[in-house]
C-alpha cells in the first residue's frame, strides 16, 4: 500500500486551490491552511458559519 505516499495535488473544497497537503472529509479535501483556519475559527465567527455551510454541500453531495 505504499502508493498512498504518493503526493496529489487536491482542489481543496475550502479556497479552491490546488494543495498537496490537507485532510479528506468524505470524499471532499481540504488544505492544510484552510483546516487550521477552521479550527481557530469561533462558532460565533460569520466566517463560521460560511465554512460549515461549505463543509454542509459537500455532505449533502456525498450523503
Ligand atoms: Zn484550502
């Protein structure tokens, strides 16, 4: 199993970039940036609130 070494480049359902590193949820990928961007995020935060209803889409979409 070690073509699970192997770096693909991902779009990141966050920023749309194309990124190396980053998680999956479901099916979908996010960055490394975009994920720590995430977590420092306040649940009271407007941004909040824009990346769960991306996140939201893509489970929806992968449901
Ligand atoms: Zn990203």
């Amino acid at each position: 199993m070690n073509n699970l070494n192997q770096h693909y480049q991902q779009f990141c359902v966050m920023c749309g970039e194309q990124k190396e590193n980053g998680i999956y949820i479901h099916s979908g990928f996010i960055c490394d940036q975009c994920e720590s961007e995430i977590v420092k995020t306040e649940v009271t935060d407007e941004k909040y609130n824009y990346i769960v209803q991306r996140l939201k889409k893509l489970w929806l979409k992968n449901a």
